[in-house]
C-alpha cells in the first residue's frame, strides 16, 4: 500500500522531503516485516526470545477466550444485578477480552509468572480508573473476574488444566 502511495506522490510531483519520508517509511516497514518474519520462523523450531506470556496465564487467557460469557468493566468494586436498560458498562465477549488482557500482559505484566500475581495486577481492574472486571452470568448475575477464572479453571479435566496452551495446541 505504501509503495502505491509512494508512486502516486511521485506522479503527481511534490517536495523531495516528502519523498525521503515516505520512503524512509517504507523500508522502516519492510525491515519490521522481515524481522517479525524471522522471529516467527525461530519460535515455529523452538528458538527465538520466550513468551512474554507465562504458560499458566497463557492457560487462564484461554479460558477467557473460548467462554462463551460477558465479561464487563464497570466502574466501582462490587458486583451487582442491574436491569439491562440500567446498565452502562462497557460489555465484551471472550475473544475480545481475551485480546485486551493479553494486549495488557505484554505491556504491563512482563515477568509475571504465577496466577494469584497476575490477577492481582492485570485481572482485576483497568489500568488507570481500577474499573472493576466482572463476568455476567447467563441469568444476570455478576461474579468478580478473579473468582470466575479459579472457578473455571478447577472446573477444567486434568489433562486440560495442566496442558500449556501453545500455538501447536491451537492449531487445528
């Protein structure tokens, strides 16, 4: 895309800086491309830089992934039954929750490894207003993200619980 742009600029005639940024621009990307490239490639054999995920959290943001439930951020601590025209939540299904605590992981939870830590930090609230994590039950209820998960997570058979989640096992 950007090298069409690069070729309508060109043709259409504007200033040399902008040329030098736009193709400055370009080869910036393709350098990250090749990189991301290669760091994918290394991690497909087992080398590379590590997660930044620990298995077990990995494990628990799966779970959240494939739920089926709300999950919502409201602002304040506790739980409660509203009515749905009363509520003003901001509502998420799994896959996209799972993204947010993911995305959160990465930038915030560096070097977190165990669960009842990560929960503390990153699944418990929002980063800067502390708005609570819930799970909204099908009946309406609403459970704290933290007792949801160790719920789910004991609730899993054996085999499951104690099997990392990887790219290998995702894949189908």
């Amino acid at each position: 895309m950007l090298a069409a742009v690069l070729s309508l600029v060109a043709t259409v005639g504007c200033d040399e800086k902008l040329q030098a940024y736009l193709k400055n621009a370009s080869e910036r990307q393709s350098v990250r491309d090749a990189k991301k490239a290669e760091d994918a490639g290394l991690q497909a054999r087992g080398l590379g830089p590590a997660s930044p995920i620990s298995p077990e959290i990995a494990r628990a943001i799966e779970v959240v992934r494939t739920s089926d439930y709300d999950f919502v951020v409201r602002k304040g601590k506790a739980p409660r039954k509203l009515k749905p025209e009363d509520d003003t939540a901001k509502r998420f299904d799994g896959f996209d929750f799972a993204a947010t605590l993911e995305s959160k992981t990465k930038w915030l939870g560096r070097g977190f490894t165990d669960l009842p830590t990560w929960l503390d930090e990153i699944g418990s609230g929002t980063f800067f207003s502390g708005d609570a994590y819930l799970v909204r039950l099908p009946d309406g209820r609403e459970l704290t993200f933290r007792l949801w998960l160790l719920e789910e997570i004991a609730a899993l058979p054996p085999d499951v619980a104690l099997t990392p989640v990887t790219q290998e096992t995702l894949a189908p």
